[in-house]
C-alpha cells in the first residue's frame, strides 16, 4: 500500500517546477557587440581629442621646462625631482638639465622672428655656442620632430593601448598627426610662437591651441593678434641677452 503511495509521487511533476515553466521569461540583456559597438564609436571619436591634448601638454612641458630651462629653478617641480633622487640616488639640488641651444634662440631672434647677424652679437658668447648647429635660425628641423615624436611614446603608447588601439593602429594616428601638427598649423604656430617671444618667453610654450594665452592688443588694433613689437620688428627679448 505504502509503496503504490510513494512510487507514483516519485515520478510527478513538482509544483515548484510546474511555477517555473508557467512564469514568462524576462527579456535577454544586451548582447556584446552591441556594446563593442558603443565602445567603438566613442574610442573612435576620441582618437583625436586625445592625441592633440597629449601633444599639447607634452610640447608644454618640454618646452618650458627643457628647453627654457625651468627645471634648474629649486622650486621647479619637486615631486619629478623627489622622486629621481628616490629611484637614482642623485640629490634634488645637483638635478638639472643641459638645455638645446633654445634660450640663445631667444637671443638671437627679434620678435618678428628675424635674425641677429651684426659683430656685437657675433662676438657673444651666446652666439658662438651656436655656431655649431646646421639648422642655426628659426626653422624646426626633422631631428626636432624625431626627438618631439619620441617624446610623446611614453604618455601616448599606454594611453592607446588603454583606449583599446593596437600598436599599428596607434602609430598611425601619431605620425600623421605629428605631421599635421607642423604643415597645417604651420603659419598659425609661426605667429604663436612670435608670440612667445613678445611675452618674455613665459607663455605660448605648446605650439596647439590649449595653454595659449593671447598676445595683447597692438597699437593700432587689429583684434589683439599682432602686437606693435612684431609689426615694428622690436627687440623686447633680443636685446635684453645681449651684452
């Protein structure tokens, strides 16, 4: 009796299994590459954005503290220099850098970008530090754009590889990007970095547009672009590296 009792209960549908085949389904989530999808166009879009923020602040950086020498001030960035005398072993106060030949640049050049070339200056020691260099005057030369390229690996190759960019697909967007950066703009980083010298070499130090700061009104108007000292080829920083 007990055995015809339990035998055909063993083999019954549960309640509990009967409830779940009865409750509808509830809706699927979103399949992945719709989601790729998404992540794709916003990578895409911000490819550029990025690359031009990080060459901003990269030429920013080199520009103020390499080659103006900002670095050799002891108040110049004590985090970078903790930290080298943390992982070298060279104290803070002996940290400083060679420099490229760029503050003489600032001697030798006028603020419409002329050059110096009479026997005063010549005789200069600033002048004759560069007589050594080919590419002497104010054109940026290929191993400046080498040496700007390679500068940019460290913050861009990691910054890509996060934004899901391979390495192939990276370099192709920094080398076109680098040259962009120097035949579009060309005239504008021409007169932004007459700029530069116009305001004592303090400011403009990125060639792109972020970190600018305007060039005060000349004379004469003109909507605050070309200061009387350019258009009157004055001598505001020239003249004061000269002996």
């Amino acid at each position: 009796m007990l055995a015809t009792l339990v035998f055909p209960a063993a083999y019954s549908p549960s309640p509990f299994a009967s409830l779940a085949a009865a409750r509808p389904r509830t809706a699927a989530a979103p399949a992945m590459s719709e989601l790729t999808l998404a992540a794709t166009v916003v990578r895409d879009v911000s490819a550029l954005p990025t690359m031009y923020a990080l060459m901003s602040l990269n030429e920013y950086m080199t520009h103020r503290y390499f080659q103006h020498l900002e670095f050799n001030r002891p108040e110049s960035l004590p985090w970078v220099k903790s930290l080298v005398e943390r992982v070298a072993g060279v104290p803070a106060a002996e940290q400083r850098v060679p420099g490229d030949g760029h503050v003489e640049h600032h001697a030798e050049t006028y603020d419409d970008m002329s050059l110096k070339n009479d026997e005063r200056w010549r005789a200069n020691k600033a002048s004759q530090s560069l007589d050594g260099d080919y590419y002497r005057g104010t054109a940026f030369h290929w191993s400046a754009t080498f040496i700007m390229t390679v500068q940019m690996l460290p913050s861009v190759l990691p910054t890509y590889a996060l934004m899901g960019w391979s390495l192939p697909d990276t370099f192709a967007i920094l080398l076109p990007s680098m040259l962009l950066h120097a035949v579009v703009y060309a005239h504008w980083i021409f007169e932004n970095h007459m700029g530069h010298h116009v305001l004592g070499g303090q400011c403009n130090y990125n060639a792109t547009r972020l970190l600018q700061r305007q060039m005060r009104e000349s004379a004469g108007g003109g909507g605050g672009t070309a200061p009387a000292a350019i258009a009157n080829g004055g001598t505001i920083i020239a003249d004061a590296y000269s002996e």
